[in-house]
C-alpha cells in the first residue's frame, strides 16, 4: 500500500508547524518507527522554512505566493519534495552545502536535510522557475505497523 499528499501552502511561517504536524501524523497512523518520522519531519520543516523564506519574489517581498509539499510513503521509503517559486539556486543548485559558522542564526537548513536524509537533490523548477528541495528515507516500520509490508 502507498500514500501520497500534497499541499499548496502561502509562504507563512505558520504554514511549517502545519505540513510537519500532517506529515507525523500520516507516518504515526501508517506505523512508521518514530525516529525515522522525527527525523524527516525535521529535514521536513528545514526545507518549508527555506520555501518560506526565500522562495518568493524577492523584489516585491510578496508573501502571498505559495510553496508546495509532497509526500509518498511508498513501500519502504517516505520520499518528501518542496517546491517553491522563487529564483531558485544559482546554477540550477547549491554550489556546496557549507557549514554554518558556530554563532550563525542561518545557514544550518540544507546541510540537516542532508545529513538526516538517505538521499537528497536539490535543484531548480524547470519553466516557471523556483527551487525543489527532494529528499528520501528508507523506513523502519512498528511491529504493529498497519501499513508496513509483511
């Protein structure tokens, strides 16, 4: 069995709690172990908040524009993608994901959604333009599990 959702979110700050809180739900009622759904609700809420904060239009600062999440729970993998509309990255991707300075306020979100991710890509929107975050995780699965494969 799989399950897919997918959200059309403004770029507001209070639109992150909400696609995370959707996401540990789905996983919690599919009985996905709960590390794995804490770590990619996680990688989750660091790719909304770089939507949310850099993915409008940049000259207008309009925050009405909106972002998207997707997510499969497919077999025994979770595959979550964010695409927003704004420049994107430069080249088409992150030149390298840096580390953030010790007493940095920014600058942490990429390299998270790399370390708690088993696979991650980053890269532009062809067409209208903005950057997709996409990242998956292999699933560990409660023995409980409704969904889990047997």
């Amino acid at each position: 069995m799989s399950i897919w959702w997918s959200l059309h979110l403004r770029r507001e700050a209070a639109s992150v709690p909400l696609a995370r809180r959707l996401l540990l739900g789905t996983m919690e009622t599919a009985g996905v172990d709960p590390d794995i759904s804490y770590e990619l609700s996680v990688a989750l809420t660091e790719a909304c908040a770089n939507a949310v904060e850099h993915g409008g239009d940049q000259a207008t600062g309009d925050a009405s524009e909106a972002y998207r999440v997707t997510a499969y729970l497919d077999g025994e993998t979770c595959r979550i993608e964010v695409a927003d509309s704004g420049p994107g990255f430069p080249g088409g991707r992150p030149a390298t994901v840096q580390r953030a300075a010790p007493d940095g306020e920014n600058g942490r979100g990429l390299r998270l959604i790399e370390e708690l991710a088993d696979h991650v890509h980053f890269g532009n929107r062809t067409g209208r333009g903005g950057a997709v975050v996409s990242f998956d995780k292999i699933v560990k699965w409660r023995a409980d599990a409704p969904l889990a494969l047997t």
